[in-house]
C-alpha cells in the first residue's frame, strides 16, 4: 500500500511518494507530473415540500448537480432527517400542512433548524413574496427567498453559490 504525503503547492514543489514495507524508497516528482483529480465534496441538501411533484422534481434537478439530497413531505418527517443526518442546505416550503393535528408552519422549521444548526444554509420557498414575508425571512437569517414557481436552475445557481 502506498502513503502519500504533498509538498505545499509553489514554484518547482515535488511530491514525496513514501512506499511501506522490505523494498520502502524515497522518491521525489514533479507536482505538474503528479497531478490528481481533487475530490469536491457536495453539499447535502434535504428538501421539504408537501407537493410531490415539486419535491420530486427539486430532488431531481438537484441529484443531476450533483448534490446528495433528501427529502420530506411534512415538518415531521424533516426533523426527523435533520436528526438523523444533518444537512448542510434546507429548502423549506412555507405552507406546510398539519401533521397529527398539529400545525407547524415553514417558519417554526426555520427556527427548529436552526437550533440544530445554526450555521445552515436556509432556502424557503413560498406562494407570494410580500414585505413581511421578506423581513420575517432576514430576521430569521435565511440565506434566500424564492417565489413559486420554482425555476431548477436558479435554484442549482443558488444552491452553489451558498457559502458553508
């Protein structure tokens, strides 16, 4: 098996190839002959929409990125995944219907979300973007505000840009 270890990137650098075992050398390449693909690591988004088709085709859309995504129908079904995995990204439909008799609206999740992360990244989605609901979305820090209908690839364009 082979251990690598990298120079810090600059002018003429090498990396130091170290081999274990009887026959262990010492070698030294050029970076440019060395080169590698980076893996980037995608953000995880969870998608949270009571309409299927909406939530489906997000989901879609977003797969084809290259994003891990995640999905939920109600708020309880999204805090149940944000437990069990936390994501770095939450689109958040702000009419969600009651679960069980109890109503929480997109807005209680944004707060919910928050206490379990605080730094997440928050996209909520809504019929109609009036004045307060653009200021209760910057009073709750949520990164971006979209209207309905939904266009992928300005979400995808959001999505991308958000910074973690």
């Amino acid at each position: 098996m082979e251990k690598r270890q990298f120079t810090p990137r600059r002018r003429g650098g090498a990396k130091r190839i170290l081999l274990h075992g009887p026959d262990a050398i010492d070698t030294l390449q050029p970076i440019e002959q060395c080169r590698e693909p980076v893996a980037v690591q995608k953000k995880k988004i969870l998608v949270v929409d009571d309409d299927r088709h909406c939530r489906e085709g997000l989901q879609v859309s977003l797969l084809g990125a290259g994003y891990t995504v995640e999905t939920a129908a109600d708020s309880w079904q999204a805090i149940k995944k944000m437990k069990e995995c936390p994501c770095e990204v939450a689109i958040i439909d702000l009419d969600l219907p009651p679960v069980h008799g109890f109503a929480l609206s997109g807005w209680d999740l944004v707060r919910i979300f928050r206490i379990f992360n605080p730094a997440i990244a928050i996209v909520v989605v809504g019929a109609e973007g009036s004045k307060d609901v653009k200021a209760q979305a910057e009073q709750l820090k949520v990164s971006e505000f979209l209207e309905k209908p939904i266009s992928p690839a300005r979400l995808k364009a959001i999505v991308g840009m958000l910074r973690l």
